[in-house]
C-alpha cells in the first residue's frame, strides 16, 4: 500500500458480478474487497501509478480467494483448477453453484435472535456516538439491550446524544480508564450475551446475528470478528491500516487449550484473536474468570485490557472463536500525533499485559516474549531505526520503545494494585 496517497475503500460482490470485481481501478487507488453475499473472501490494494490489466487483478483475486475457501472448506474443495477456470472465464452462474453449497455452511441456517445486549464505551465524541448508534439500532435483529457508558464525561454531549434513541439506555462511569466503563456495562447488562463495539465503529447490518452465530456451540465463551477500516484517507490511517491494522483476515479460527499451550512456553499471541473494537462473552464468564482489569486501556495503562482477558479466557481452559462473518468497519486516527499516540500506549499497554500475565498465571513465556524477543529485536536495530524515524517524519520506532519502557515503569508503580 502506498501510504502517501488516499485509498477508497470499495466493495464487489462476486455473487452479483464477477466482471466489475476485477476491472482495473480508473479513479483513484482502491482498498477493494471481495465478498459473496455476505461473506468477505479477501481485499487487494490496488495503486493507480501501476499499471494493472485485468487478468492481474483476476490473478491476485483469485489466489487469495482460493486460499480462503480451502482454509474454511478444505474437505469439501474438489479441485483448484475447475475454481480458476470459472473465475478466469467470469462464469457467473457456475460460480454461484460452486460457492452456494459451501458457504451456506457458514452463512446458512436461521438463528433464533439470541439474548444480547451491546455495550458501547464513549467519552465527549457524539458524532461518532450519533454515527454508531443509528446503524445499530438498524441491525437486521435487534439485540436485546444496547448500552451506552459514558465514561468520566466533561459535558452532556453523550448523555444528549443517546437521548435521541429512545431504546438506548445510557448510563455514567465516573472513573476514568476504558476497562471501568467495559466492567460497568458488563454488571449492567441482562443479556446472556454481552457485546463489545467502540464509538468510532459502523457494523455491518448483520452483525448481531453473526455474532450470535458464532456462540452456537456451548463451549465457545468469547468471540472476536473482522475489523474493516472504514476510511483510508489520511497517511495515519494508511500506516495504521499497513502496519498495526485490526484485520484478521477471512478464515475461521478457534482459540482453545489446545492452542493456549502450543504457544505457552515463547507467549501465547492472545494480541492475533482480534480486536476490542468488535468482541462479545457469554455474561457468565465474568464469574469465571473476572472482569477488564482497570490497569490497563485508556485513562490507565494504554491498551490490552480487551487481550490480557482473552488471556485469562484460554488460561482457565474456555474457547473462544474469531468469525469474519461479524464484520465492523472502524475509523482510524487521522491526525499523524494521534496516530504516533496510539502507537505509544499500544506499545505501553501490551508490555503491562505481558507483566500482568505473568502475575496471575506464573507462565514465564509473557516476559521471555518481552525481554528475550521484543528487546533484543528492537535494541539489534536501534541504529537502523534512530536513523529511519530522523530520516522519516511519519516512523513510529521511538514510540515504540517510549511506550515499552514507560509501561516496565508503568507495571512497577501499579502491580500491587488490587486488579
């Protein structure tokens, strides 16, 4: 991706038209995804200074496509070859006989509207609120409750705001810090589900139902899904999308005992089961394993209080599952300080997480990730990178080091506070 010039997001459904989903971008660069119906099959970004004809495009598409329909449907793929031929040859009514029986397995099948309640933490941004509540309140089915929490407030804007949709209840946090406003939505709520979205998010009209989908089998307790951006305008939210972005791509994947292990002794990447902006819990996993540690997120530490409860999630042996069919789009900072912020106190955040994980579980794989890993990485190219970040305005390596330093510091005046 070129980070320099902006991206349109634009999106093509190979269901409806295989011809237009592969035609070279003619305007601007494009963020372009492929979907069918309403599951996404990957996105390419495709750059207006190279010079694309539409048997590249078809090529990219197409490997990528393929690689997802094998990783969800391995089974059930007969052969490659008979896929590329009907795509390269944009035979629409064939593709569809092919796609319809295996997708239906993700995509089909009626689920009764399940008990959810949607949580949204804000602080002082109504028009995001606005935004993010009208298409909520518009979802295909209905959640049981959406919950707004406003935390630590310096005006009315919020309460105002939410006053304007008469089936959302609002409710105030007075301590500042994210994980105080997620734990106040969380003992508030009377769903048996409880989903988390931000403010600055748009979700996708079928979202509840997906997500409700996804908590099908008795044994999943949490469940993360696909993190789109919604605008790709500015060079922030082009280095964020490249580099830090929320998309875990378009196959389904099961987090569970097994995987905790398999990853216990070099530290469980809990950080790749998704993003807080697009999560939900069975309500009775709070009595199992806690809730949000108020350490950390905005207003504490900076970040990770969404995958330190992953953490403990998979530590006490429950399963958790990431769906891309439980699409939202979010929209990244623009500002480059806002970015290069965030940046900091991810970095501050995750090292406290790693520090906590350790503290609660004694699995020494947290800090050997951090002072066996992360260190040494960062420290063998500091060079490299001091001379980069002077050579370029928009590097982020000193916020990254700042923030890992700062959350060691962070984690020593804090660890024993009651979590």
């Amino acid at each position: 991706m070129n980070t320099t010039i902006p991206y349109n997001i634009t999106h093509f459904d190979t269901a409806e038209d295989m011809y237009r989903a592969c035609q070279p971008p003619l305007i601007q660069n494009e963020y372009r995804i492929f979907w069918w119906k309403n599951m996404p099959l990957c996105h390419l970004c495709l750059d207006l200074q190279v010079k694309y004809t539409e048997e590249d495009i078809k090529e990219s598409a197409f490997s990528r496509i393929i690689n997802t329909l094998k990783s969800n449907f391995d089974s059930s793929i007969s052969t490659e070859a008979d896929y590329k031929s009907i795509w390269k040859n944009e035979q629409q009514e064939e593709w569809n006989n092919l796609l319809s029986p295996l997708l239906a397995k993700k995509t089909g099948g009626l689920f009764e509207p399940r008990d959810i309640s949607v949580v949204i933490c804000t602080r002082n941004r109504a028009g995001f609120l606005r935004n993010c509540l009208k298409e909520l309140t518009q979802q295909v089915y209905a959640p049981l409750e959406i919950i707004v929490v406003d935390n630590a407030p310096s005006d009315t804007s919020s309460k105002e705001t939410t006053a304007d949709f008469p089936l959302v209840r609002y409710i105030a946090e007075p301590t500042p810090g994210l994980d105080f406003a997620r734990n106040a939505g969380a003992k508030t709520a009377k769903g048996k589900i409880i989903a988390y979205t931000d403010d600055d998010v748009n979700l996708h009209p079928l979202w509840t139902y997906y997500i409700a989908q996804a908590f099908a089998s008795e044994e999943i307790y949490g469940v993360t899904g696909l993190v789109f951006p919604a605008e790709l305008k500015t060079q922030a939210q082009r280095l964020f999308e490249e580099h830090w972005s929320f998309n875990r791509g378009y196959v389904f994947k099961k987090y569970d005992n097994v995987y905790f292990h398999e990853h216990l002794e070099s530290g469980v990447p809990v950080w790749n089961i998704g993003a807080g902006a697009n999560m939900a819990f069975r309500r009775d996993i709070f009595d199992k394993v806690g809730y949000f540690d108020e350490r950390l997120d905005a207003g504490a530490a900076g970040c990770n209080g969404d995958s330190e409860f992953w953490y403990r999630i998979l530590a006490e042996g429950y399963s958790m599952v990431y769906t891309p069919l439980a699409i939202a789009f979010h929209t990244h900072r623009q500002e480059m300080e806002a970015f290069k912020s965030q940046i900091y106190y991810y970095m501050r955040g995750f090292t406290v997480a790693l520090h906590i994980q350790h503290e609660r579980y004694g699995h020494k794989g947290n800090l050997d990730h951090l002072y066996k890993h992360l260190f040494p990485y960062y420290f063998k190219k500091m060079p490299r990178m001091l001379k980069a970040a002077l050579r370029n305005p928009s590097a982020t390596h000193f916020q990254e080091i700042k923030g890992i330093i700062s959350g060691i510091r962070y984690y020593k005046k804090t660890k024993h506070a009651k979590p």
